[in-house]
C-alpha cells in the first residue's frame, strides 16, 4: 500500500541495490558453477531462473532474513511445482489445464498476506520453466537439484549478504501503545478524572501508531494464522481503548454518601485497567509473562457491571459516564486477551468469560485457520479471487498459444502476462505500451551484440554479472519499460552460453512479448476491468447497509430485554471482509480522476464499532428499557441507519456518475440526526442499559459524520493515500481477515 514503508533509512546501500546484488551474486555463481565446473546445462538454467524467479520477479517483503524465511517456506512448494510442470509437459493440453489450475491457485492465495502474494510470481515461473517440451522426466533430478542449488545460495544471500537493521514490529509498537493506555487511565483514576491537553494528544499518536499501514509491509499483522489474527486483534483493542479513554466523559458531582448507590467505584475499576493493561505491554514486549492482572481486571469487569445491573435508574451525567467506563474496561479485557493469544498462541489459556465469537480463532489448528481464510474469498466478489481467474485465464491461454503454435521460447509469453497483466484493464494497457517499447529497444541493442560477439561464450560469462545487476538495479527504480529492455540483454546473455544464437533471438524476445501483451490486455478488459475501483464502492456500499440492519436490529432487542443471546451478525462480518479486501487492493491501484466523497476506512472502521458494540449489548443481555426511553433509542438509532442507507448510496455510485445528494448531517460533536425524544432530557432517571445503548449510538453518530465529512483524508481536500480511521488487517496488500474480530 506505501511502498516507502519497506524502504528503511538505515546505513549503507539502498534496498533496490542490496536486492540487485544478491539477485545477481546467487543466480550467477549457481549458473556458472553448474555450467562450466559440473558441465550440467539443464542444472544451471534451473538454478538461474530459481534465483531470479524468487528474487526479482517476486516482490517478498522485509528485510534480508524475513524474505530468507520465507524462501525457504516456499522451497517444498517450488520441488512439486517443477515436479508438476515436468510431467504435465508430455502434452500441450495438459500443461495448459495444469497451468489454468495452478496459476489460478498461486494468484488466490494472496489472500493470505503480503508474504504468501510476494512469492507467488516466482512459484509461477517454476512451474512454467517445466511445463514447455522437450518432455524429458528423465531430467527432473537435474532440475530440481539446479533449482535447490539456486534457492539455498540466494537464501544466503539475504541472510548474510549487507543485511538491513529491522524495523520496529507491530507487536513492540503494540507494547509501546498499551504503555500509553496504561498511563492514561491511571490518570483517569485521579482527580480531575479526565486526561489533560497532553495525555489526549499522546493517546491519540499512540492509536494512530497502531494502524497497520505504518509499519512495514512484512510485519503486519494480515496472515490467516493464529498469532497474526490475535495481534491484529491487539492493534483493534489497543485502538478502541484509547480512543475510549480520550473521549471519556467529565466525571459528575459526587452524590452525598446516603444517597450513593452500592457500586464499584470508577477508580477501582480504571486501577484495575492500568494494572492489566501494563502487565499487557511487558507481555507484548518480552519483559514479563504473567497475567494475574488480567484475570483480576476481569472480575472487577464482571463485578462493576453486576452491581450496575442491580443499581436502580440514575441521571444522564452519571449514567453516561459509568457505561463509558465499563466500555473501557471492556476494550481493556479484549487487549489483554488477545494479546496473550499473539504472543501464546495455542498454549494461551482463553478466559471461560471470553466472547466466543470474539476469539473464535482461539485454540484452532493452522489449517483450519488458513481454509477459513481462504473459504471467505472464495467468490466473484472478492478482488483476490476476481485476480486468480485473470491470471489463471490469461496463463493458460499464453500456454495454448505457445504450445499450438510452437512457438519458441514460449515460456517469455508467459513471462510477459505474469509481469506485465495489471489489476485494471487501464493499468495493464499503460504498462504493456512501455513494457513493448522497452523491450523493442532492447532487442535492437541485444541484436547488434549478439551479431558482434558472436559465438564467443566467454565475453557473455564475463559480461552477464554487470548486465545482470545493472537490469535488477534499474529496472525497478525506472520502470517497466527499462525492466523489459534489461532483462532481454540477461536472457540474451544466458541463453548464448547455453547454445549457439544468433541476432534472431532478439527478435524471438519482441514476438512473445507482444503476444504476452496482447493476452495481457485481452483479459485485463474481459475479466473485471475496473479493479478494485468499481468493488469497492458495491462493497462499501454493501457494508452501510448492513451497518444500518444491524444497528436497528441492536437496539430492537435492546429496548425489549431477554436474556443474553450470540447476535446473528455473519452478514456484516462477510461485508466487512469483501470492503477491507477490495480498499487494500485500490491502495494499490493508479488513482483515476474521481475526487471521492466517502472515507473508506471510515465505514470500515464504523463497521467494526457496530460489531463490538452489538456484541456487548446483545451477548450479556438485560430487562427492557422502558417505553420512553426505548422510543428514545429507536429514534437515535432510526437516525443513525438512516444516514448509514444515504452514505451507502452515495459510496454505491459508480466513480463516473455525479454525486449522489446526501442531507447534511448533524454536526459530529452536537446534537444527534432528528427522530424521537430528544436522548439528553430523559425523564429523570433511566437504567444504566439506556445508557450503554445511547453511547454506542452516539459513537456511530460521529463515525457516519466522518465518512462523508469533505475534510476526509481520501476525500477531496484531503491527500490521496492510506490514511483514515483505521487500516484494513490485509492492507497490504493483504488482505483482509476473513472473520472480524471487531475492535474490541
């Protein structure tokens, strides 16, 4: 999403130069040892294109060690891929099934993070180096020991080739913000009970340090596994805590002793809050291993809200304050939880008073967790499915063409659709325009020396490894166009020491370009041309309206009463998926010229307050409020769904079309959309799930203001970038989870 972030400041040479070294040192000493010291041609290609696959056509994140770890993930992955490509290549039908199957399951499983997405391009390649004849399975031996060969000198050379300082993880950023909590409310537990001037700005920079776009790409909390959910979890909570703290409201005159109610006092409960909370950032932090804190935070929890429960009906000032505190504790308890399961994962012991459908992810094996993941994507609304089927489609059909018409070197028309088919038909046409040219004024230089040099290998030997490090460290900083002309003096260079050729290679190089283009752009318009730009405003406009749904559904069962019950919440939960998923992708995709009039992560993060706030609501239960005050409710929150309906159509609007006309709202910070009772004057005293209600109402209030707001930072006088409420879990391209967990 901001590339600038896996880009750090530290000493030495640049990352684009330290990457275009270990690419180059790793490909070429592989290729020349099994060349020319072990005299095994099909060895030494196998070993190149595995370096290169995994090094240049990949795009891994982290540092040197992060990508090692995941290279060496990916190892098992690449034998059966070769294995695969070298049996599938006995017949083009074959190959070409195998490849619609396999370059459709390599593309989807970018659903599971930045990581998985960053090594698929590479497993692409080894299977498509195999998969074109001569069908020779007599060679598999050969290939996947020149492949090995490649993967563990690259694998060594991340690791121990100018190795970069790592950046801060999210998991100590986490620490540093629970820190920050901790303060906080131990100075809401003391007299004036509200955070000063400073601590609120201190607490609002330590909730913005938790999204997820600020750190970098390989250390974001996006993967389908255990300890990636919970600590995405964590940066939710932490998140909710804070803004809960700064936004708590002034505490009212204290009642005389005889007419003050039984109760745990607030400050009881916010020292419990700081407690745990503090022993939360030594656990994040690996300072400290204990939870006792956590587990006495969760009886004064329970104990503050029985003794609500019991207390009889109370004045607005009062009531409002006491649910904002049990809110509060309550984001504290879900911080505490998850971040025991971050750092303990399976070995964590999950509260039995623990929201089941919270932390549904709790104790569940890896598989389960990752089909989860996958199961949730799996459909045509989902951007990471809709870019499998066009690289899927758009590989097998470069597969036939090559194969029915033999076309040589076919593997570099395929090649060209997995390097250069984009996630919009606009984008893959722009870049095909340079990546042609590029790749025409390469050829013509790679023409005049192949004619030049002629069949003197040794002047290739000696030239690949400057022509090789100057290609991986140009291309990426100039672009397409210089990426393609490079890498076609590289091939040129390696092919000749393979075989005797001729200046036709070049032009062999510009043909299955051009038709990898042209297959490129053919898809790129029949398979969901618009990206991410179109689903994400279906998407988001579908998340509204099941925002709207489920904060009517909300309050009805509130202003009834009943006993505790799980909400059927699973409509939102899928919406919330499908909208996190396509905004990480649009992050990624050219912005066009529509100045947009909804905050995206806005409603995203809207939507996870309507989830936790249902949630606490719903699952503990409680007698009904009253016809006055449940009049009160339905008001606000007919108010509220109404808004969220005329935010939906606005954000439902094609990019192309006008403006849809919203209303103007009420001002975020005074009274509330109009329907009901006015909620500030009840009628003397109401019961404290009034009040509970009412704050969550009011919370959404201010969310919907903020995502039509014109100041918006997506919006038009704001800067185009990742910015917002809150960051999509996946952002990163990754992803976004595949189950909520909701902010708290």
């Amino acid at each position: 999403m901001c590339a600038e972030h896996d880009v750090r400041a530290d000493r030495g040479p640049s990352v684009v130069t330290r990457r275009a070294l270990r690419t180059t040192l790793s490909a070429c000493v592989s290729f020349f040892v099994c060349l020319y010291a072990l005299d095994r041609p099909v060895a030494a290609t196998y070993a190149l294109f595995a370096a290169v696959s995994m090094a240049a056509l990949s795009h891994i994140p982290g540092t040197g060690r992060q990508r090692a770890a995941v290279m060496v993930r990916a190892t098992p992955v690449a034998w059966v891929l070769l294995t695969i490509g070298t049996y599938l290549a006995i017949r083009t039908w074959s190959a070409v099934v195998g490849m619609l199957l396999i370059g459709f399951a390599l593309a989807f499983v970018a659903a599971a993070g930045p990581r998985a997405a960053g090594a698929a391009p590479g497993l692409q390649l080894l299977y498509i180096l195999p998969c074109f004849p001569p069908y020779a399975p007599d060679a598999l031996v050969e290939r996947l020991a020149g492949a090995t060969f490649g993967l563990v000198l690259l694998v060594l050379a991340e690791v121990f080739l100018l190795p970069e300082e790592p950046g801060p993880t999210y998991r100590r950023v986490a620490a540093g913000a629970a820190g920050t909590a901790a303060r906080c409310a131990a100075e809401l537990g003391r007299a004036p009970y509200t955070l000063s001037a400073v601590s609120a700005e201190t607490a609002r920079a330590a909730g913005e340090s938790l999204r997820p776009f600020r750190i970098d790409e390989a250390d974001r909390p996006v993967g389908p596994g255990l300890h990636e959910r919970a600590l995405a979890h964590v940066g939710l909570a932490g998140r909710t805590l804070l803004s809960r703290m700064v936004n708590l409201p002034p505490a009212p005159p204290e009642p005389p002793p005889r007419d003050r109610p039984p109760e745990v006092p607030e400050a009881e409960v916010l020292a419990a809050v700081a407690r745990a909370v503090t022993e939360t950032a030594a656990l994040l932090d690996g300072t400290a291993g204990t939870t006792e804190a956590a587990d006495a935070l969760r009886r004064v929890r329970e104990e503050a809200a029985s003794a609500a429960a019991r207390e009889p009906p109370t004045t607005v000032a009062r009531g409002r304050r006491r649910a904002a505190v049990l809110e509060v504790a309550d984001a504290a308890v879900a911080l505490t939880t998850a971040a025991e399961l971050a750092v303990r994962g399976r070995r964590a012991r999950r509260p039995a008073d623990a929201d089941a459908g919270r932390f549904w992810y709790a104790g569940q094996l890896a598989p389960r967790l990752w089909w989860h993941r996958m199961a949730g994507h799996a459909g045509p609304r989902s951007v990471y499915f809709q870019n499998a089927v066009r690289i899927g489609l758009a590989l097998a059909a470069a597969r036939t063409v090559a194969g029915v018409d033999s076309l040589p070197h076919g593997f570099w028309a395929m090649l060209a659709v997995l390097s250069l088919t984009r996630t919009t038909a606009s984008q893959t046409r722009a870049t095909v325009r340079v990546a042609i040219t590029g790749t025409l004024l390469g050829a013509l230089v790679t023409g005049v020396l192949l004619a030049l040099i002629g069949g003197h290998t040794t002047i290739y030997a000696i030239a690949l490894p400057f022509v090789m490090f100057t290609a991986f460290q140009v291309g990426p900083v100039r672009g397409v166009g210089w990426a393609q002309g490079m890498f076609t003096l590289v091939v040129a260079f390696v092919f000749a020491q393979l075989s005797p050729v001729t200046w036709q290679l070049a032009e062999v190089r510009i043909l299955n370009v051009i038709i990898g283009s042209l297959i490129g752009v053919v898809f790129g318009v029949l398979a969901w041309p618009r990206g991410a730009q179109r689903e994400l405003h279906r998407a988001v406009a579908l998340l509204l309206t099941r925002e709207a749904e489920n904060v009517e559904r909300t309050t009805a069962t509130v202003v009834e009463g009943g006993p505790g019950q799980t909400p059927e919440d699973q409509p939102l939960q899928h919406a919330l998926i499908m909208a996190e998923s396509a905004f990480a992708q649009h992050q990624r995709e050219p912005r066009n010229t529509e100045n947009p009039t909804t905050d995206w992560q806005a409603a995203m993060i809207t939507g996870h307050h309507v989830l936790w706030g249902s949630r606490r609501l719903i699952v503990r239960g409680g007698p009904a409020v009253g016809p006055d005050n449940g009049a009160r409710l339905d008001g606000r929150a007919a108010g509220v769904a109404t808004r969220m309906r005329e935010a939906a159509e606005r954000a439902g609007a094609p990019p192309e079309a006008p403006d849809v006309p919203v209303p103007d709202g009420p001002d975020p910070q005074s009274a509330p959309p109009p329907g009901g009772p006015p909620v500030d004057d009840p009628p003397g005293a109401s019961s404290p799930r009034f009040f509970a209600a009412l704050a969550w109402l009011d919370s959404l209030t201010v969310d919907v203001a903020r995502i039509t707001a014109s100041d918006h930072p997506t919006g038009p006088s704001g800067p185009s970038g990742p910015s917002g409420s809150a960051g999509p879990p996946g952002s990163s391209g990754s992803s976004g989870s595949s189950r909520p967990a909701g902010p708290a």
